[in-house]
C-alpha cells in the first residue's frame, strides 16, 4: 500500500470500511440523531475524484446526520479489475449504503443528495429508480443539489485530463490509466 498523504490519512482514519458484494468501500458516517425532519445528509461525489471532496463541507453541517463514499475504483475503495463500472452498479452502490445507514438511524430519515459531475447522473438514476417504485421504501428522498453535472459539454469546464480523454488520444491515456497510475 502506497504511503498517503497527512490529510488522505486523516480522512481515511475518520471513515470505516464497507463491504459490498466483496469489495471494499471506504464510508464516512456521522449519526447525530437523525429525526423526522432532520434529513441524512448524502455526498455523492464526481469523477475522477473521491469523497475527499467533501472533508471541508462535512464541518459546515454539525447537527447532520451525513454520509459520503468512494466508489468502487476511486480513493480508499477497491478498484477489482473485473467489475463493470457503470452508472447503474455506482447507482446500485449508493442505493444499498443509503439504505445501510438509514435503518441504521431506526426512524428512517428522509434523505437529501448533494452530488457534483458524475455523481449528478448517478443520483438521476436514483430519482428514475423512486419515480419508478423500484428505490427501497427505506429511502424517502426529500431533495438534491445537482451542481457541475456538465450536462451541457459546450458550458463544460473540463479539466485537462478530461479534454485529453475526449480526444483522439484518449484511449491512450485511458490505456495507461491503470491502478498503479492512481497510487
């Protein structure tokens, strides 16, 4: 395991790890007493980036009740080489942590998403799943905050290696993008 930085180390010592169908996924939960009206606080984080985006927003909500994750391939969490990563299993992922942690709260609190880039189409997926009756009865969403989802790519402010990735040489750098670059 490659040495982390103070602060990685710092937010991986305040996490805990999850399993989720055999992988490991790292968690950020804070119980403070969720109440009917109070909601759990849900950070969704983008791409190519972790739940380390959220350690500076997590103190501004004191009295929240909060939960934030890596996904599967991205900061603490596993990144198996065999799994498919798509929008609908990063989906499936959420979905299963939400409802972990809002049982874990036993008067089931609503739910309010903050999610940012590709968290913003991860938690449309999770809408279209209420809207269609198959999300959990666990989960009651009572609100989002979608921001940076660059649903437009002419207003995108994408960052170099996202231009380099739409490119003509993106497979190249999607190529040499393996595990060992990341650590």
């Amino acid at each position: 395991m490659p040495t982390l930085t103070s602060r990685v180390q710092k937010w991986k010592d305040m996490g805990h790890n999850e399993d989720f169908k055999g992988h490991k996924v790292h968690c950020f939960y804070r119980h403070k007493g969720a109440t009917h009206e109070t909601p759990l606080l849900v950070f969704i984080h983008g791409f190519p980036t972790s739940s380390y985006d959220w350690i500076k927003i997590i103190d501004k909500f004191p009295t929240f009740s909060m939960l934030t994750f890596d996904f599967l391939g991205f900061g603490l969490s596993d990144k198996p080489s065999n799994l498919n990563y798509t929008l609908s299993n990063h989906a499936d992922l959420a979905v299963e942590l939400v409802e972990r942690h809002v049982t874990k709260e036993n008067i089931r609190p609503p739910v309010y998403i903050i999610a940012h880039d590709m968290g913003t189409s991860i938690c449309s997926e999770i809408l279209a799943r209420d809207l269609d009756g198959s999300l959990s009865k666990n989960i009651q969403i009572i609100g989002v905050l979608l921001f940076n989802g660059n649903m437009i790519m002419s207003k995108a402010s994408l960052v170099l290696g996202q231009r380099i990735l739409r490119s003509r040489l993106g497979w190249l750098l999607s190529y040499l993008s393996n595990k060992p670059f990341f650590l």
